[in-house]
C-alpha cells in the first residue's frame, strides 16, 4: 500500500508539472496575440501609414478608382512629380545655354528630356484619375529658380548641380517609398517611370564632378545654405 500511495503521488505531480507547462505555453501565446492586435506605433515603432504622415492631405481619403484605391500620399505623389517638372525642365533649359562646362550641359539635356516625357505622363495621371495638378513652381522652387538667375560663372555650374542633386534625392527616396505601397496600378506605373528618369538625372548631375556630397547631408536644401557654399 505505501507503494501504491508513491505512485499515485508520483503519478499526480507529473499530471500537474503538464497542467503547468502547458498553460504557460496558452499564456505566451495569449500574449502575443495580443501584442499582435495592438497598433506597431503604440510601441513606438513605424507603421505603413507612419512612414507616409508627411505626405500632404487633401481631406478626401481614399477614393476608389478603376485603377485600385487612391490614397492621399499616392495624390501627393502625383502632385510632386508634375511640381518637379515645373521647375526643373526651365532649369534644364537654362543649363543647356549658359554654362561653359560639357557635362553640365549633358545634364541639362538629360533634365529637359526625362521630365518633358514625365510631364506628359503625370498630366495622363492627374487626368485619368481626377487629380488636379499645379500649374506653377512652388514658392521654394521659384526661389531656386530665381537664384540660378542671378548665379553666374562657375558659381552658376556649382550651383544647379548641387541644387538638382539635392532635390532629386527627396524625390528618388518618395518614389521609391510609394512604388513600394501604392495600391493603384496607374500610380504604380508612374512611379516606376518617375524611377527611371530620376535615376538618370541623380547619375548626370553627378558626373558634372560639381556635386558636394557633404552638403547632400541636411535634410532641408535650404537654398540659402546652397548658395553661400557656392561663392
């Protein structure tokens, strides 16, 4: 009888020790169900819609289209490329007549090229899908272009280089983020092409041999900064 008495014991601590195990594996996985359903940025970490919170938002969400679901960044995106050339095919233009250097005339003609098909593209987009487009540079872009105004000389060569540069990294990085996430199959064909052509113009711009790449580093291309480190 004491025998058995030890082994019916034996026997139950077993049982428990399983019981035990086996709910804290339930609870581990209780807990990351639940730290599944919470929200990534309650931890502090980056959303998809966090990474695309500093696009402009018109207030008219998401619309459906027959080309897939038009967010507020893909509007904005569509915006930026027709506001990129606006600014950057006047540039091209007076890169290819004023400067004495033969790549940055190169890089002119590569700038007119890509955004005059670009422009045509984007202004298909805004058609197609109902977005309305700006006409006129921004007033930073303008600034840009009132300073390459008056630059001259080599100062004028340092300046659109370094200038073009910095702008068409924003761009390349903004393309690349809405390729990767638009839902819109006509917005998606526009940033490939936006892609493309940005590419070639980063790759001409730098083979001026003008470009900084220590003043590529700040975030905001202050034209201001631009043009003091250029005299």
């Amino acid at each position: 009888m004491p025998s058995l008495r030890r082994s019916s014991v034996g026997s139950m601590s077993l049982a428990s020790r399983h019981v035990i195990g086996t709910g804290i594996v339930i609870g581990a996985l209780a807990f990351t169900l639940i730290a599944l359903l919470i929200p990534v940025d309650k931890f502090g970490g980056t959303s998809a819609s966090a990474a695309t919170a500093t696009a402009d938002d018109d207030g008219a969400g998401t619309l459906s289209t027959a080309f897939g679901p038009l967010t507020p960044a893909d509007r904005d995106f569509v915006r930026k490329v027709r506001l990129a050339g606006l600014w950057e095919l006047p540039a091209g233009r007076q890169a290819q007549q004023r400067p004495t250097r033969p790549t940055v005339k190169t890089a002119g003609e590569h700038l007119v090229e890509g955004h005059t098909e670009l422009d045509r593209r984007v202004l298909e987009v805004g058609q197609a899908l109902g977005v309305e487009l700006p006409d006129r540079p921004s007033t930073q872009q303008q600034d840009w272009l009132d300073q390459l105004d008056r630059a001259q000389g080599a100062q004028y060569e340092r300046l659109f280089a370094q200038l073009l540069r910095r702008a068409h990294g924003k761009v390349f990085a903004l393309v690349a983020q809405i390729r990767s996430q638009t839902r819109n199959s006509m917005v998606r064909a526009l940033a490939t092409d936006a892609n493309a052509t940005v590419l070639d113009h980063i790759s001409v711009l730098e083979d001026t041999g003008l470009v900084d790449f220590d003043g590529l580093a700040d975030a905001s291309p202050a034209p201001s900064t631009v043009s003091r480190s250029t005299k």
